[in-house]
C-alpha cells in the first residue's frame, strides 16, 4: 500500500510533541495545524487506496480535501452487525462530532475550511505571514478522529460500484 496509517499515526506524534498544556502559539501551531493536516490526507488516502482507488487516482487529487471527501462519498462500510447488516456509506466519517462545543464542530466541515475561507492547504499553511484557519488543537483532534474511525473501517471499506 501506497498510503498507511502507521505513517498517519507518526505524524500526529510529531504533532503531539509540539503541544504543551494544549497551548500552541505562533510557528509552534502552524506546525501543528500542518502535521494535523497532512495526517488527516494520508488517512483519507489509505481509506481510498484500500476501498479500491488506483494511486494514479489518489495523486491526481493532489492534496484536495474536497476531492477526497468526494470520493469517500462513493464508498461503502460493510455491515457487521447481526445478521450481516447492509453497507453503509463511508460519508458517516463526516458527521463525526471533533467538538461538541463549536457550531458543526464535525469532520466534514473542519476539512472543508477552505471552502469557506481559511488558509489553502498546504501552501498556505507552509508559507506565507499569516495563517487563517481553524485553531491547531481543534484540527490536531480532526486528523485524531479521522485517523480513529480510519483504523476501525478501514478492513470494510469497500468503493461503490455505479
């Protein structure tokens, strides 16, 4: 496999070191929001990859949340419950609650920041003076969710076929 989520996982260690006391300030949290994000694609990625996307397919999506999102869409769990319940879509990932807190603090709309202003990733998030999105620990627990439900699906993902 192209993409894995050991190397998903090691980036948010990364990450992790960073935080002291769930504080990250300045360059320290660009370096979070950074790692959290790029972990959040290779987890995304390994989900596809193993749902059946070509890896031609995944590069072509660069780094697209939206895209990425998209074809999530067009893939489905296998049901495990009693009886062998019928497949699900993949899109639940989306719905999935980051912070109760916030205003749809979910999944979906914490990756889809840029289609309502924050900064475009990565570029955006590698250069320049100043960063618009949402605050590092908030997408540092975005890609740890991701990367949670990613690991309990990612054995039943299927894509769908039209």
């Amino acid at each position: 496999m192209e993409y894995n989520l050991e190397f998903s996982q090691r980036l948010l260690d990364a990450a992790k070191s960073f935080i002291k006391k769930d504080e990250v300030e300045d360059e320290t949290g660009r370096a979070v929001l950074y790692l959290s994000l790029l972990s959040s694609e290779i987890s995304l990625k390994a989900l596809l990859e193993q749902a059946g996307y070509t890896i031609k397919e995944l590069k072509k999506r660069s780094h697209n949340f939206s895209g990425l999102i998209e074809d999530l869409c067009h893939c489905d769990l296998q049901g495990t419950g009693i009886g062998g319940s019928k497949p699900f879509s993949a899109s639940k990932l989306l719905s999935q609650q980051v912070n109760p807190n916030i205003g749809n603090g979910t999944v979906g709309a914490l990756l889809k920041g840029e289609e309502k202003g924050a900064s475009k990733y990565p570029n955006e998030i590698r250069y320049g003076e100043l960063v618009c999105h949402f605050p590092p620990m908030l997408m540092f627990d975005c890609a740890s969710k991701v990367l949670e439900w990613a690991k309990e699906h990612i054995s039943i993902i299927n894509r769908r076929i039209a």
